[in-house]
C-alpha cells in the first residue's frame, strides 16, 4: 500500500519504535553519542566527544560536544532547547545551582535548534506523526490514520519513483515545513526543510540494528 498511513506505520516499524501491543510509538526520549565534524559559527570543529539528549514530550535537548578547530582553537560548547527557549551553557546544567557556571541566552537560535530536533530520524517520523491531528497525540498510533488517502491534517505523502516523500510542519515553527524521502525499508535518507528564505538539508544513511541477534 502507497498510502499514507501504510508508510507511516513502516516508517515507525522499521525504526523500531512501535511498543506494546498497540504498536505505539512510546519513544520519549533518546540519547546518543559520537564523534566527528560539526560545523560551530560556520567554522569546522573536530569533536573528540558528542553528546545529545533529548525529550520530545518537552522538546527539549541538550547537546555536548569537546573538540577543536584545524588551528587548535577550542570549539567546545554545550546547546541547550527547552521548548520556545534555547542557551548556551558553560557546563552541563549551568546555573542550577548559584555560582555554578554560566548560561547565556540564544533567542536567535531557537529555530534552527526545533529544526534540527525534529528532522532527526526519529523526531521526523513524530513530526509528522504530530501533523495528522490537532492536538497532537502525545504516544500516535500509525494505524489511526486514515486508510486510503495521501493527507492527514498537514502532513502528506508523495511518490518520486519507488520513494516516498512525506511532507510535514515542524513543530514549533509555523514558518517551517519539511520533506522526508525515505528509501526502501521506510527510513529517513534526506530531510529537507524551507522556513521562509532559509534552507536546511540533512542525509541520513548506515542505519544498523543494535538489538541482540537473540
């Protein structure tokens, strides 16, 4: 079936997000670590250390990275999003506690931070889960989505040859909508996102399954 409830469910199976026996998708939060390049004030940064924890019941996140430029300049910082708000942090939790770091506001970067939470693998997939119905649900089942048709709410499905393209509002910026293509075991390769004059493109690729061959 090229519906889009048929690719919603495969994208979220194949994700393996689905839980229970009500096959809901019960992911609420998701941590993940790594190293490589990122890009920091539109300058390269080799991080050592990477680190990102998310909530998508607040969307929230919280990225640490450690790293260097190719001059030895240290790029180290640590990103935080909390809904409508987003700061830097000095070290993790600064300011919690009276005297203990410092937290400088970035009211600019909230957008681009919701952007990038939600066209992540997973955040694509709850996005536009989050686009078929108003309110959102906050644990979405594929299959309540209408059987037989290309829209639900605001978010839609097309084709381009074999790949089906799913198009979606980024939560919490009215001004953004996204397009995922998803290859052919239904999960995200690219995921395009237009928020007024801005453009932001993220690939995906070498999924793996980390469960236990058992």
């Amino acid at each position: 079936a090229k519906d889009l409830k048929a690719v919603l469910f495969n994208w979220a199976w194949y994700m393996g997000m689905l839980r229970s026996s009500e096959e809901r998708d019960l992911i609420m939060s998701l941590e993940y670590q790594g190293k490589g390049t990122v890009q920091v004030g539109g300058q390269p940064c080799n991080v050592t250390k990477y680190r990102t924890s998310i909530s998508y019941q607040t969307s929230g996140e919280r990225i640490q990275y450690t790293g260097t430029r190719p001059n030895g300049q240290d790029c180290s910082n640590v990103e935080v999003l909390s809904g409508a708000y987003a700061w830097n942090e000095d070290i993790p939790g600064a300011e919690l506690v009276a005297g203990q770091g410092k937290a400088t506001p970035m009211p600019a970067a909230v957008q681009e931070r919701m952007i990038r939470l939600w066209a992540s693998p997973q955040g694509a997939f709850k996005g536009a889960m989050a686009g078929t119905s108003d309110p959102p649900e906050m644990a979405p089942r594929p299959q309540r989505v209408p059987a037989g048709v290309s829209k639900a709410g605001k978010t839609s499905v097309t084709w381009e040859g074999d790949k089906p393209v799913v198009t979606f509002p980024i939560p919490g910026v009215p001004t953004a909508t996204a397009a995922a293509t998803l290859n052919d075991k239904f999960m995200a390769e690219r995921v395009v996102v237009k928020n007024g004059a801005d453009t932001y493109e993220f690939a995906y690729s070498d999924y793996k399954d980390w469960n236990n061959p058992l």
